[in-house]
C-alpha cells in the first residue's frame, strides 16, 4: 500500500520545546516538501528538498529545521525559536520525470496538528 | 519572486450556478499552474493540471499568459463540489511549489 504518511496526527508541545513531526513516503519520490497551513493564508512552503542529502528554505523557515538522511523520509523540526509554532502541518512528494521535476502531481499526508500548550 | 493570488476566500453559489475561481500568478518564464481540492476531512489531491488541458469532474481551466491567471470554471456547480480549492506553481529551475491562499467555495442546494 503505497503512500505519504505523517504522524503523529496530534502532537502537544510546551512552550520552550523542539518538536519533531515525521513524514515517510514509500513512493520512491524525490522530491518533498512541508507546509504549514493556517485558515485565511493558505499553504505556507516551509522548507523542500529535490533530492537526498540537499534540501531549501521556502518563505517561511524561520524556527523550523529538516533533514533529508534517506529518500523516503523528511522529518520536520520545529524549534523554540519559532514564534507561533500552532499550526496544521502538511508534508508532500513528488516524483521527478527524466532529469527535472516537470509537471508531476503531488501527493499529500493527511497532516499533524501542533498545539503548544 | 514566484507568487500566487486567490482574491477570493469564500465563494457561496446555489447549485446548477455557474462557477468561476479566480487564480493569478507571477512568474518569470513559463508557469507549470495546478488546481488541488481539499474535501471535507480528506487529503488534498490535485484536481487539474494546465499542461493537459483536461476537464475534470466538470471543471476546466484555463492558461491566459497575457493576464497571468489560471481560473477555474465550471459550468453547473454541485452540492458535491464543495471543497477548498487552492491553485499552485511549480518553479521548474528550483522545484519550489507555491500554492495560493485558497479559496473555499460552498454550494447550497
């Protein structure tokens, strides 16, 4: 059963302390990304990476960390340094055809809600 | 620098109306455009895609370079077809994908 998957659903951190959301895909995709979605703004592009071992900061890194250590997994961090860290998370893939990524859909985890308490 | 613009966060229409939500972009070359649609407690999954030029579940789309807009329409809306529709961008050289604010479009019987 192929597929994007991220968990926790719901995760609960305290104020001061890093976080860790997990997302693994089993596509073979190379391309990943995370979002952050907040009513009224849309999805906010967090941090991407095309490839293993490289990855970009989108409009919104600050206070968020990744890795890219394996294809199929793109852990996001989210640190004490970020400010407003309560939010609905969103990882994707993608596939890449011949040497770029043309035209190829996106496939979405179903999310994890972070509230800071 | 990439951007994509929904102007509309709501858009309420009665069934059998006609829809229309609107996309622009910005953009410097040539744009890959995407709508994706988020329904109700399901994951977001891509809808159409300008390249193919495909009519799907009714809805089209449109690529007017000279507007830089990517619209979606359809002819006859469903109560079916209420959702939150986002349009995105795919930078080609970087491989960033952008989405717009989204729009939420709700069909009453």
């Amino acid at each position: 059963d192929g597929g994007i998957t991220q968990s926790p659903k719901y995760l609960f951190r305290k104020e001061g302390q890093n976080v860790t959301l997990s997302c693994e895909q089993n596509l073979n995709h190379d391309a990943m990304y995370w979002y952050r979605q907040d009513p009224g703004q849309g999805l906010r592009l967090i941090y991407y990476s095309q490839i293993v071992n490289d990855f970009q900061k989108g409009d919104i890194a600050e206070g968020y960390s990744v890795s890219r250590e394996k294809k199929e997994s793109f852990p996001l961090t989210v640190t004490s340094a970020q400010k407003n860290p309560t939010a609905f998370y969103l990882c994707a893939s993608r596939p890449r055809r011949g040497r770029i990524l043309l035209n190829t859909e996106a496939f979405f985890g179903q999310g994890t809600r972070l509230t800071v308490v | 620098a990439q951007r994509v613009t929904q102007p509309e966060k709501l858009l309420s229409v009665f069934k059998g109306a006609p829809v229309e939500l609107k996309c622009n972009y910005s953009y410097s070359g040539s744009p890959e455009l995407f709508w994706y649609v988020q329904y109700s407690r399901q994951r977001l999954q891509l809808l159409l895609r300008h390249i193919s030029r495909e009519s799907i579940k009714g809805f089209t789309a449109d690529l007017n370079k000279g507007e830089t807009s990517f619209h979606l329409k359809k002819p006859f809306a469903q109560e079916e077809d209420s959702a939150m529709y986002y349009c995105a961008l795919i930078d080609n050289q970087g491989g960033k994908l952008i989405f717009g604010q989204g729009t939420e479009l709700s069909v009453k019987p």
